[in-house]
C-alpha cells in the first residue's frame, strides 16, 4: 500500500536552498494537499546541470506516492516504469507557473494524487 509521499528532484541545488523560493512553493504545494510528512531526494546527490546514468542514485521506493519534479526526473521514472505524478520544476525560473490557474490546476491534480493516503 502506498501510505507516503516522496517527491523526487534533478539534484541540489549550489547553494542552501532551505529558504529558496522553490523550496518555498514546494512547501506551500504540499500545505494546500494537505501533507505534512513527506520524504525528499534527488536523482543525484551533487550539483550537476546534465545528468548521466552513472551519477543517478534512486533510493528504495517501495511504499511511496512519488512526485517527480521536473520533466527529466518524470522520464526518467517513466524510463523504470515507476507510477508518479509528473509535477512541473517549482522554481519561479518555470514561467508556466507565473499563470495562478496553472499552479492551481497542478495543487488540484496533487490532491487528487494524494487523496489516498489522508
């Protein structure tokens, strides 16, 4: 049964992004679905702008709903056959989300996704 979220991303960033604005719309995605505890990893544990298959580490999924961020970490999931729920990149650089309907729809279609486990 999948009872846990674990949103998966590229890599970290340079710098401490703990108070980064992506982090920060993260959060508020998550506060407006609802979930408090959730995991979080990257597919590399480095900075790196590209990535190759040899700098991807995946931790134990098992048991997880995963959100991928960004469309590389989704085709890559996609790429191993893991069920998740594609999200967009967070970040204020994604103009996609300068559209408050978008982001709305995205918060709406992370509620449906993780309804399950409330």
């Amino acid at each position: 049964m999948k009872n846990k979220i674990l949103i998966i991303g590229h890599s970290p960033a340079k710098k401490n992004i703990l108070k980064s604005p992506t982090m920060k719309r993260l959060h508020k995605w998550m506060d407006e679905c609802g979930i408090d505890f959730y995991g979080f990893t990257n597919l590399c544990y480095e900075p790196k702008a590209k990535l190759k298959e040899e700098d991807i580490f995946l931790t134990d999924m098992s048991g997880h709903r995963i959100i991928a961020l960004g469309g590389f970490v989704s085709k890559y999931l996609n790429k191993l056959g893991v069920e998740h729920f594609a999200a967009p990149h967070p970040s204020p650089l994604n103009r996609n989300l300068n559209d408050k309907s978008f982001e709305n729809k995205i918060i709406n279609e992370l509620k449906v996704y993780t309804q399950a486990i409330l």
